[in-house]
C-alpha cells in the first residue's frame, strides 16, 4: 500500500487498459479513423507532468512489463480493473479486448479484475458471447462505449430496448457494475453519443445494479451532477477527472471535485487513472497532497479528510467488486449505546 505521514492507502485503479493501436492492427480502410483515434489519445496525455509524456510510437503499443512496473511497483496500485473498449471497425483485433485482459490477468494473479463489454446491436449472437465471456473470466463489471460505430451505426442508447435485454442478462449473470464512458469525446466518435441524458433512465430501471459514469460527463458536470444526485445507484468514475485536470487544469479541478463531493460525497467516488493515457504514480501522490485550495471562489466547498481520500482511492472500488481490504484498513464498527440501568425506587 501506499505510505505517506503514516497512512496507508489501499488503492484500486478502477480504470485500466491493455491495448494495441499499432499500425500493424489497424483495419485496411478505416486507417484514417484508428490512426485518429491514439493520436487524439496521445493528444490527452500531454495534460500530465512532462516528464510523464511517451512518444506516440511507445504509446501506440507498450509491453507488458511497462505496465506492470508502471502500475504495480511504481505507481502505488494494489488491484487494477480492466476496460475494455472494442473499436473492432478500426483494429483487426480489437483495441483493448477482455480476451487480451484476461489473458493478461491469468498471468499475474491477484492484480487485475477483468471486465467485460457489450453492444446491445449485436442481438442474441452479442448475448450469447457476453455471456460466454462473463463466465470465462467471472466478471462483475462491463466497460459500456455508447459512441462506439458499428457499420452506418455511430452510437446507441441506454434507453433502448436493447439494451434493456443485455442490461437484463448482467443482473441474471451477476454483472452488477456497468461503467460508461460519458464526456470527453475522442475523434472521430459523436459528442452527443456520449451525453449523460441516458444514465438515469437505465439506471432507474435497474436499481440493484451500480452505473459507474467514466468520467463524469465532463466538461458538462453540472448535467452529471444534477442527474447523479437522484439515482443512488450512480457512480462518479474519476477517470480524467484526476488524469486530465489536477495538474493541467487545478481551478477547473478543484471545483469538479467540490461539486462531485457536495451533490454525491465520498462514497460514491472511484479513483482511476485512465493508464496508459496516464501513469498512477503522480495522480495517486497528487491526490494524496491535494486540498481544496483556500479563498473565495472555494468557500462553496469542504477540505477533504484523510478517510474521504481513502474511501475515494480505493475502498469505494473495493466494495462494489468485493475486493478483501487490509484488516488495519477495515472500518471500525460502533459499540451500541448502552442503556443505563435504573435504580429501584
């Protein structure tokens, strides 16, 4: 775990990836868009420290190793969750698939949970392979791209009924965690597809599932927010959040964290650092030495405590997933009030 002034912090990265964008992946005709697609990736990047950005070649395809040592004996990281993306238009092979993610979990136990995905346009042919897949690697999440393009196809919604019959199987299967990528756009997919205005009605819908919004609809936080705030089955996914604005954008930081902490708290956080967009070591350090700056334009917003960091890190992920947590960090249950015993009159 990570250490700083005596604490510990057990941290879960709920938003990892393991992909392939080389040249060599991508789909013959559609090189314009795969190319697109890691460059505006890439382009991301550049809102971490300097000394974090890797050439476009390294970012286009990284080794195992990197990821691990980046990850685990750098960056703090105790588990990782895997998010797949497909993009199956563009790469031969897929982007980022639950069969690479998987293959690499079985490799290294005990250090990544493995989500799935789905697209509800693939009918009962998608079914059927969800749900082979949830069983192969005993998933609890899916990793949902509502922009993703499928023949003339840009897009889907959570309202549909299709998606209702694949959001009906996760329950059956016991998927019980659907994180949705809602906000930042990346080219060439469509800014609308990715609104947040979906998430409640499903979410409505299925109360006994957790909607994990990957990355909080930014920049449109106040539309997260404001639909967040009613559905206690949503979820802030702080996935470029951390990433893409404590040290590009620290003002713009400190009030989406104030906002998140004033309409949802706590305990409805989950830290991810988006890798290989950008590596966990500083966003987990930062966070930890991060407050919510003095002055006026703040004084709408609480300082975070040392136990809100905690919970947000890690805690969080680990009680949607089930994950076992050091003893040392387990909370402390209250003694029951003792009714004081009265005297005979």
């Amino acid at each position: 775990m990570y250490e700083k002034d005596g604490e510990k912090y057990f941290v879960v990265d709920g938003h990892t990836h393991f992909w392939d964008a080389s040249p060599q992946n991508w789909v013959a005709g559609q090189e314009q868009y795969a190319k697109g697609w890691i460059e505006c990736f890439h382009a991301y990047q550049g809102l971490g420290p300097a000394e974090t950005h890797w050439s476009i070649e390294d970012f286009m395809k990284y080794p195992e190793e990197r990821m691990m040592k980046d990850l685990f004996d750098d960056g703090h990281v105790d588990i990782a969750i895997f998010q797949p993306t497909n993009l199956r238009q563009w790469y031969k092979e897929g982007f980022n698939t639950t069969e690479a993610n998987g293959a690499m979990a079985e490799r290294h136990p005990g250090k990544f949970i493995v989500n799935s995905t789905f697209d509800p346009r693939e009918g009962e042919d998608g079914l059927k392979t969800f749900s082979e897949r949830v069983k192969r690697w005993n998933c609890k999440g899916v990793k949902l791209y509502t922009a993703e393009w499928r023949g003339d196809s840009r897009g889907w919604s959570l309202k549909s009924p299709d998606a209702a019959r694949y959001l009906e199987k996760a329950q059956e299967l016991g998927v019980k965690n659907i994180h949705v990528h809602k906000g930042p756009t990346i080219w060439p997919l469509d800014k609308d597809a990715f609104d947040v205005s979906d998430v409640d009605y499903a979410a409505t819908n299925f109360p006994e599932l957790n909607f994990i919004v990957e990355h909080v609809g930014l920049p449109r936080i106040e539309d997260f927010c404001f639909m967040a705030t009613q559905e206690p089955n949503v979820y802030a996914g702080l996935s470029v959040v951390v990433g893409g604005l404590m040290h590009a954008r620290p003002r713009f930081f400190a009030k989406v964290m104030g906002e998140l902490m004033f309409w949802l708290g706590e305990d409805r956080l989950v830290f991810g650092a988006d890798y290989a967009i950008w590596e966990p070591k500083w966003q987990v350090e930062g966070f930890v030495d991060w407050q919510m700056p003095d002055g006026e334009e703040f004084s709408d917003y609480g300082k975070l405590s040392i136990d809100q960091k905690k919970k947000i890190l890690g805690l969080n992920a680990a009680r949607l997933y089930d994950i076992d947590i050091p003893a040392e960090l387990q909370p402390v249950a209250e003694e029951p009030a003792v009714e004081p015993v009265g005297v005979p009159s």
